[in-house]
C-alpha cells in the first residue's frame, strides 16, 4: 500500500491500553492505518523517517476550557490587577488610576477579594471614587463582581430584581437594598463583556487566532470548550466564527461545544436551544452535543455547595438542580442523543449529580446512554468517592490546581477537610474514567492553558521556581493528602484517551490506532522518562493534525 508517511524507530506512547507502546506508525489520508513494530512496516511504501528514538503520544485532548469567554476578555480593557493590603488601600490605587485617566466611559479593576481582608465594597463606595463613570471591580475567580450604582442603573438591577438562583446565583443585599455585590450567574456577563457584540469578525479572528496559534505550538488537538452563561448571543458569534474558520481551512483542532443552562426552570427552553445550535454550529471541527450546568459555585465565595457547613459561616452553599431534576433532565438528553458536563466544585454538587444518575439508571436502566461529567471535584465526601465508577459518571479535573497551601482553605473548610482536596487518585483506582483539564476564561499569557503544566502539577502537587508558572502561583510543600499524586502514564492517558471518551469522540481521536485520526506530538525528550519537576516546560517539536503537519 502507498502511504502518505512511514515512521520507524520512535517510542511511540499510543494511549491504547490494548497495544500501549509500539515502535512504527503508517498514515494515510490523514489516518493511522498501522501501528506497530517495524516488522509491519514491509507492506506500505513510501518515504521512511526514522527518528532515532524520539517519544510520540496522542495530540493533547483539553477536557474542559473555555473559547468564547476570553475571546470578549481580550477586548474587555481590564484597566488595572489590584493586589492592595485592605479596603482602603484598594480605594486609593483605584482613585489614583482614574485621576490619571479621566474621562473613559468605564473603569475596569480585577482583584481577589482575600486582599479586602474581611471586609466588603458598597456602591456608595464605588460611587465616591467615581461618580460620573462606570466603575467595575471583577473578582479574581470570575465568579463574582462588584460594580457602582451607573452600571446598575444601565442594566436595570434595583432592589426588586429577583435573585436568578437564590443562595447560588444572587444580589448581596444589606437591609434589602443592593450593594452591587454580585455573585455567580448574577453577576451579569453581560456586564463584563458588555463590547461583546460590538466586536468586528476581524476582532474575534485575531482573538481566536491567538488561541489557536498557542495550541498548535503545544499539541492541543482537542477541546471541550464549557460555554459562557448568560449570553447566547455573544457565545453564538465565537461560533459562528469558528465554524467559519474551519471551513476556510484555519482550525487545525477540534471544538466540542456546549450551551449552559442556568437553573432547573430552564432546562425545557435550554434543550430546545442546544438542539437549534447543534444543527447550526455543525462543521468537520466544531460540533455540539452537551449541556453545560454550574451547579455550584466556588469555595472563596463560599457557593460550592457542600454536605457539611463551611467552617466560617453556617451555610451549605446551594444547588442549581435538585438530584430529581437531573433525572429528568437526563431522560430527555437520552431521548436527544446529547451528552450532560457540570461544573461541581463542592461535594453536595457532585453528590447530587450522581443522585440523579442513580435515579434515572433505576428508572432507564442500560438504556441511558448519556455520558456524564462532573467537572473540578475540589473536595468529595469520603462515601461518594466510589460512586463515579459505579454509575458511569466521568470526573474531570483541572490538575495545575491541585497544589498550594490548605491553610487558605482551611479558613473556610477546616483544617481536616481542607487536607482532603482533589482525590483524583483515589478516584482513579475505583475504575472510573478520569479526564484532565485546564479550565480558564482568558488568553492572556496562556500560562495556565499550558497541558504540561496540568500533567507536572498533577503529578507533584507542588509548585517550585522549576515550574513553568508564575512566581506567586509558587508553593513547595506537596498539597495534601501525598497519595493522590499521579504517574506519568496516567496524566498521559487522561490528556488524550480519556478525554476523547468523555467527548464521545473516542472512535476517531484520543490514541493511536489504525483506523483513527493521525493526530500526533513528537517530542525530542522522552516523556515517561522526564523530570516531575520541570514538566512544564516540555513542547513537541512536531504537531500533526489529521496527518498534516501543522507548526
């Protein structure tokens, strides 16, 4: 048989647990169609390349990012990253940059909200420092807000606007009245990309030509991109771009696209819009199957619902559907054909997922057939750690968090909880299937995109000067508990296989077998064999999308 390339003395990593190593490779319009030793190699023709013993895996699968939030954070104008020592200090560098730049229509500020040190912003306060323009301050997270009573008064947010989800998604309020402190699904994206929709197709390529320029550079071939809650419209315009892109030839990686549903009362209009996007959006690289639901939210802002109370405030945190509502919202993906991917961060928003999957397997049995993600897992309750395996439900997790110091969460979950987090190990070793992510909302430097990162991370747990990261991120002391650190085999197989099984797009990508999608990396250093520590720095020297070289 003639082929369009022969690859002899590689060690060749294939993710197929089957036939996990080989030595030679065949492809042929753009697929693997043999993968071996060299002893096979006699019945193709063609140019051999023998490449002296150089490592090839799988093109990388990103499991759970975000595409179109960072595309309108790329012309969001973020004016300043605030790193006060309190409230008041914030105050006066936010007062200083807008005496140094009068007269803009807003102001945008990003701050984490531990450097307030207890305290909390009011409108009035914002209003003070500005009162003629439009002043926004972006929680570090992204998952709250705080914003003047201009902003407030433009989008029609008084006192009488109903929380969305109330305990989840909400408008802080003091004596009934707002203070402009927003949180979750209420903090408005339309607020913090409010230019969305004024941005050129010209705007929005070059954004997402950034993106994808940094993939190639890295052997992403793959992506999940977990949607942009609250506005369709923006979130449809990124696609309709790519789909664009992909048919101009310019996506050399495959988008599998979702659309967030809010809450349970939405779920009926959200299913009869993913239908009308999975149709619309539809492309050789851009295809869309999978509601996406934040169930929760984070632990800093104490909305990741929990099973025990936080250690700080007696709350619990809130769920964006009750275990009966994902049951019947599986039954009706199940009559769809589409697929379910949550954002659970607390161990009562995965605990109730995996309820509802036990609800509806009682009533549909081995006819449902959705395949279900939990995302993030920062912290599960012991009794449910067994339970992903059991019902078929995959945990997805973004390893370049897993290190730190569980003092800062201990303030909020206790010292003994807080030791507990991301167990992915322990999942793992139940049989369920584990994928691996990096889960962020702007380009920017693509530092934490990096999948070398997530793979060095996971396997350490533990961020030192060797790290491809930044110097603050930095934290040597191996993030409890020890035991839930990974191998490199494993961080291999939940970047590639893993991933596309979770996607659903296992029979065409994720490994290296004949009959798949010629998408690989090769890499002049051996990566089963590198350094931990350090990890982060590796980069393949040749990526092939499709059989076609593509850096």
């Amino acid at each position: 048989m003639k082929a369009d390339k022969i690859i002899k003395n590689a060690k060749i990593f294939t993710s197929n647990k089957d036939n996990i190593q080989a030595s030679a490779l065949v492809v042929k319009d753009g697929k693997f169609v043999y993968v071996g030793d060299e002893s096979g190699l006699s019945a193709y023709e063609g140019e051999v390349t023998d490449l002296g013993g150089k490592f090839i895996m799988p093109g990388i699968i990103d499991s759970h990012v975000h595409i179109t939030i960072p595309v309108g954070f790329e012309y969001a104008e973020i004016d300043e990253r605030l790193e006060p020592n309190g409230k008041q200090e914030a105050f006066e560098m936010m007062s200083k940059f807008i005496k140094e730049n009068p007269g803009k229509k807003r102001y945008r500020f990003i701050m984490e909200k531990r450097f307030l040190k207890g305290e909390d912003i009011v409108k009035e306060e914002l209003d003070a420092i500005c009162p003629d323009a439009e002043l926004q301050i972006q929680e570090g997270e992204g998952h709250s807000i705080w914003v003047n009573s201009k902003i407030l008064e433009r989008h029609g947010i008084t006192d009488d606007t109903p929380d969305p989800i109330p305990g989840l998604a909400f408008y802080v309020r003091k004596d009934g009245h707002i203070t402009g402190n927003m949180y979750e699904g209420a903090t408005e994206v339309r607020i913090i990309l409010d230019n969305g929709m004024e941005l050129s197709d010209e705007q929005v390529d070059a954004a997402l030509k950034r993106w994808i320029d940094f993939s190639v550079e890295f052997g992403v071939s793959a992506v999940f991109d977990a949607g942009l809650p609250g506005d369709m419209k923006f979130h449809e315009k990124v696609y309709r771009r790519l789909c664009e892109l992909d048919k101009q030839g310019k996506l050399p990686i495959y988008v599998d696209g979702s659309l967030v549903v809010n809450a349970e009362r939405d779920a009926e209009e959200g299913l009869k819009e993913l239908k009308r996007i999975q149709r619309e959006y539809n492309t050789e690289h851009v295809k869309v199957h999978t509601m996406k639901i934040f169930m929760d939210g984070t632990q800093k802002i104490h909305t990741a619902a929990m099973v025990t109370p936080y250690a700080d405030i007696h709350t619990l945190g809130s769920t964006a559907f009750t275990a009966e509502g994902i049951a019947k919202l599986l039954k009706e993906l199940n009559e769809a054909n589409l697929d379910l991917h949550l954002h659970t961060v607390g161990e009562r928003a995965s605990r109730t997922v995996l309820d509802g999957m036990e609800l509806a397997r009682k009533e549909m049995g081995d006819s449902l057939h959705v395949r279900v993600t939990c995302a993030h897992l920062e912290i599960q309750d012991d009794a449910d750690l067994d339970r992903f395996a059991k019902l078929g439900v995959i945990a997805n997790y973004t390893p370049h968090w897993h290190a730190g110091d569980p003092g800062v969460s201990a303030t909020w979950l206790g010292e003994e909880r807080s030791k507990k987090q991301f167990r992915c190990k322990t999942v793992w070793d139940t049989g369920a299937l584990v994928a691996w992510s990096s889960d962020n909302i702007v380009f920017g430097d693509f530092m934490t995109w990096n999948p070398y990162l997530g793979m060095e991370v996971g396997m350490t747990r533990l961020i030192t000067e060797k790290t491809r990261n930044y110097e603050y991120a930095r934290f040597p002391k191996v993030f409890p508990p020890e035991d839930e650190r990974m191998n490199i085999e494993e961080m291999l197989l939940g970047f590639t296989v893993n991933g596309a099984k979770q996607l659903g797009i296992e029979d065409k990508k994720g490994s290296i077998e004949a009959g798949k999608d010629a998408d690989f990396l090769v890499f002049d250093n051996d990566l089963l064999t590198a350094e931990h520590e350090g990890f982060s720095y590796n980069k393949p020297s040749e990526v092939y999308f499709g059989g076609k070289k593509v850096n």
